[in-house]
C-alpha cells in the first residue's frame, strides 16, 4: 500500500485468502504476528500466520506483502512453508491482544479489547497498529453479555499492552535497540556477554537477523548461527544477500555447510554452491548474484519499478544489467549496462536497449581484488557487472564488498561514528560488556 493506505481493522483479515503474484491460493490468514515496543509506541506487525490447504501453518512476513486489499492479501510469491513457531517476544494479536483488559489513560477506566487497527507506514513497508476499539463496563462471560459505550482510541491511549522500560530480558533489550541501523545495532550486540547476544539474536526476525549478522565480525557471525536451530540458521542464510552468506558458509566445518545448505531452498543453496566455488577475494567471491536483470525488450519505466524495490541496496539499484534470457544468473549473452541517471533523462516507453552503456568492460569472475577495486576508482562505479567467458551475467560487485575486503579485519572494531551513550535499556549488562556501544537512535 502506499502512503495515505486506509486503516484496516484485524478482525477483517482473519480468514481472508492470501495469493501470490499469479492469482493462485496460497492459504489463509489466521494470525497477525507482532512486537511490542517502549514507552507505549504503536506495536511493529512481524507478519502474518497463514494456514495453507494441507493445515499447516506458516509465516509469511509483512515484508512479503505488497497489497492488502478487496478481502484478499497479495504476497512476492516467495514463502517459507516451514512451520510456524512464535517467538519469546512476539505477540499474536487474535489469541493475545484482543478480548483483553487495558486500561484508557485520561480516566483510569478499565475497557475491553475488542479490535485493533494496522496502517502502513509512508513511503515504508513497515506496518503498526495504530489504534484500538474498546468496550466500556465489565467485561463478558459466559452468563453475562457485554454492555456498555463502544470507541476507538490511538494506542497511546491505553496502557497494559507496552513493555516495561526497566525490564532487562531480550524482550526490552530488543525493543530498546529497534530504531537502530543493523550496523549500530551489530556493534551493540558484539559489546554483549555471549549469554545476552544468544537471547536478543534468538528473538530477532529473519530478515532483520540477516542484516545484523551481515555487519558482524566473523567470530560473532559463526557464534550466533552456531546457537540457532539449523532449520532457522538455513533461514537466517536465505535472507542475507548470497556474497555474505555463502562467506559466512565458507567459515564453517564442511559437515555442516552441508547440512545446513540441504535445508535451504533449492535455487538459494545453489547460489550458494556457486558463490563457495570461487576464491574469497576476486569478483566471483565479492559478487551477489541477485542485480536487477532486464531483457532487451524491457522499457525504462520496467527499469524504474524494479529499482524502486526497498529492498535492494542503493548500490544494487544505481543500475540495471540488460541480458538475453533467461534472466536469473547465470544469464543469457550480457548486453550492458544502464545507469540510474540514464534511466531518469528518457521517456518511459524507451526501450532499455537503445540506451545501454556497452563500452564498458566486465569484470572476469577471478579478478583479484586490486583489479576489482581499481576497476570501482578508474571508473566511479558504485557496481560492476562479472560475465564469464561464454559471456552470461554471473552476479554484480558492489563497492561496499570491495570496502569490506579490503579494510583490516578489525576495522569492525573501531569506534568512528558512535559516540553517545549506549542505549537507555542496557544498564544491566557489567560496564566491560557493553563499553562501546552504539547511541539509541538511527
């Protein structure tokens, strides 16, 4: 949805079919997963739990929605049909926060949970509860029907559902640290006692987990997963970006790269497999092999949709690699690139190969890192194409892999850019274990 999208109570989404791109059932929704936060912000929504033909249930997080609408919930097509098992610090809205008693702030007056509302965020796929619908008088049971004045207040309004700012478990640890980037939020966590990183790493999402580990040093990286359920360490590698996780892979015992490789899905282990093939520090190590790819037939408003994508990173979406089919890496003959700027001087039906950038040279998949990196400088690039030499697209290389590689493998360590306090919620930890720590804040 996108900014301004209506309000939509809970209670119209229980049921309700979910489909994928193509228009086919993929299940229904039965539970709205969510997390609460401090000092009585509005609830962040996880996901959802849809229940496919077959009973079981699963998490489809809100991530993977893009339109809630006309009864129905449109998902990316891509699911994880693992079953779902909530966590510690996760709240289901059916069976945990409605039929509840909360208390309305400006008069003290106890009230009843009937409904609770979610809204998109603007111009983010995040969503939040953003209001409640409550019921005055006493609440009902089974020999006394409910009466009493009926409305709808922000959830500022109500306490009884936030989370205690003095707590000290993972719970209020992780709500404390939410507004963090992962970096900062990864510097924290290696400032933690091993004991404490388990827990608030145990209750992050997948997807927000990939991002931290992504920042972490290795020692950490292989740490956490080690401490994880492999069905939901193989989860945690599906969403971080292939380079870094097949990099964190490669640190492992073979044993259990394998293991862990056999759990996944079958097209992210072979990217993985392929990624593993290559030396650590040329092109075909650094790579991704997830750039946005385009036939020649696509036109530039094509380019543009996919570029707006959130999830890709800025250097990923600065431009678009235009190959014959098929389309996923390794691909048809490259053709070339077009750059973001490109794209925003040209009328939108123009078709992407009548603007290509095909002068530029590619990089082989066993450049070594100093060719890699003089490539990015001679150039001012921000992403470089690798083709090998039957000519297919294999992935792109981004210059903030080029940095990693080539800084020093402490520089994780250094304290460049925090340098207020650590963040309010963390006065627990012993001053030894959370000295350095990163500022409360994005």
């Amino acid at each position: 949805m996108a900014a301004g999208a209506p309000r939509i109570f809970v209670s119209h989404l229980s049921g309700i079919p979910v489909f994928d791109p193509n228009g086919d059932q993929v299940g229904r929704v039965r539970e709205l997963v969510v997390v609460l936060r401090v000092r009585r912000r509005p609830p962040r929504v996880l996901g959802l739990v849809v229940e496919l033909s077959t009973r079981r249930r699963i998490f489809l997080p809100m991530t993977r929605v893009t339109g809630v609408e006309s009864g129905q919930v449109i998902t990316t097509g891509v699911v994880n049909v693992r079953r779902f098992e909530q966590r510690p610090t996760e709240r289901l809205v059916f069976g945990e926060l409605l039929d509840r008693r909360v208390t309305l702030v400006e008069t003290g007056e106890e009230v009843t949970v009937l409904d609770v509302s979610v809204q998109q965020l603007p111009a983010r796929r995040d969503w939040e509860i953003d209001r409640v619908f409550v019921r005055k008088g006493k609440k009902a049971t089974a020999f006394r029907r409910a009466k009493g004045e009926t409305l709808t207040v922000e959830w500022s309004a109500v306490t009884g559902f936030s989370l205690e700012e003095h707590g000290q478990g993972a719970e209020s640890l992780l709500a404390t640290f939410e507004q963090l980037r992962p970096a900062d939020l990864a510097n924290v966590l290696h400032h933690l006692s091993a004991k404490r990183r388990a827990e608030v790493a145990a209750a992050l999402d997948d997807d927000r987990l990939a991002d931290v580990l992504e920042e972490l040093p290795e020692d950490d990286q292989i740490e956490i997963l080690g401490k994880l359920k492999e069905e939901r360490a193989a989860d945690v590698l599906e969403a971080m970006d292939p380079d870094d996780a097949a990099d964190l892979l490669s640190e492992l015992p073979e044993q259990d790269q394998e293991r862990l490789l056999s759990l996944m899905q079958p097209d992210d282990a072979a990217d993985m497999r392929r990624l593993m093939a290559y030396e650590e520090h040329t092109a075909g190590g650094l790579m991704t092999t997830e750039p946005i790819v385009l036939r020649p037939d696509a036109t530039v408003a094509d380019a543009l949709a996919r570029v707006r994508n959130p999830d890709l990173s800025p250097a990923l979406a600065a431009q678009v690699y235009v190959c014959r089919p098929p389309d996923e890496t390794p691909t048809g003959k490259y053709l070339g690139t077009v750059h973001f700027q490109r794209l925003l001087r040209d009328p939108p039906y123009t078709l992407v190969s009548s603007i290509l950038d095909d002068d530029l040279q590619a990089l082989a998949p066993d450049a070594a890192l100093p060719v890699v990196a003089g490539f990015f400088a001679t150039y001012d690039m921000v992403a470089a194409p690798v083709v090998d030499e039957a000519g297919s697209l294999l992935g792109a290389v981004t210059v903030d892999d080029v940095l990693d590689h080539m800084l020093p493998e402490d520089w994780r360590e250094t304290e460049f850019h925090l340098e207020d306090e650590p963040a309010a919620g963390t006065d627990a930890e012993p001053e030894h274990e959370r000295e350095g720590a990163g500022p409360h804040g994005s």
